[in-house]
C-alpha cells in the first residue's frame, strides 16, 4: 500500500501555523488537532513562516537540504514580544539599519 502525500492549502498552512504560534500547544497535539499525519509537518511550517514571514512565500522556497551551507542566517533568532507597534517598528527600524552596515552592498 503506497502514502500519497496531502496538498493544503496556504489558508490551511497559515491556520495551523497560527494556531500554534497562539497557544501552548505542542507541535504534536496542534498536528492531532488540524488531523495530520506528524507532528514534523507542523513544525516545517512553523520554521519556514519564521523565517520568510508569509506562507504565501513556500512554493519560492528551496528545499529545507538546499542552500548555503556553513553560512548562518543572521535573521533567525529567538521569538520576541513587543508591548506596542511602536516598539515592534523601531525594533525592525534597528535591525535594518544593522543589516546595512553589515551588507553594504545589498
């Protein structure tokens, strides 16, 4: 008997990954939750949405075995909490500028 792999759908993607970015949820119980088969999906998607910001944006993305190796994304991070929008935009204003001074050529 062979497994077809499941298409879902951006909506789908953003709902799981919301649900779990909004609880405290385990990666297992929010993939028992949405009825997938493991709990790796959700966490495929959780790590992809953290780093490209959209789900929109997977179907651009190489596969996760793809890519620079050795180079470390200066990007990824910790999840931060703002107390205001105005802290949250002069949190990014801050890291903008950073990545200036770091890749001056971009």
């Amino acid at each position: 008997m062979s497994r077809k792999n499941n298409t879902y759908s951006n909506d789908f993607k953003l709902q799981v990954v919301l649900s779990y970015l909004n609880s405290e949820d385990s990666y297992v119980t929010t993939a028992k939750k949405f009825n997938l088969r493991s709990k790796t999906q959700v966490e495929r998607w959780v790590q992809k949405y953290k780093e490209v910001g959209s789900i929109e944006a997977f179907n651009r993305l190489p596969s996760s075995g793809s890519g620079a190796k050795g180079v470390k994304n200066p990007l990824k991070g910790k999840r931060v909490h703002f107390n205001s929008v105005e802290e949250e935009r002069d949190y990014y204003k801050a890291q903008v500028e950073y990545l200036k001074k770091q890749y001056p050529n971009l």
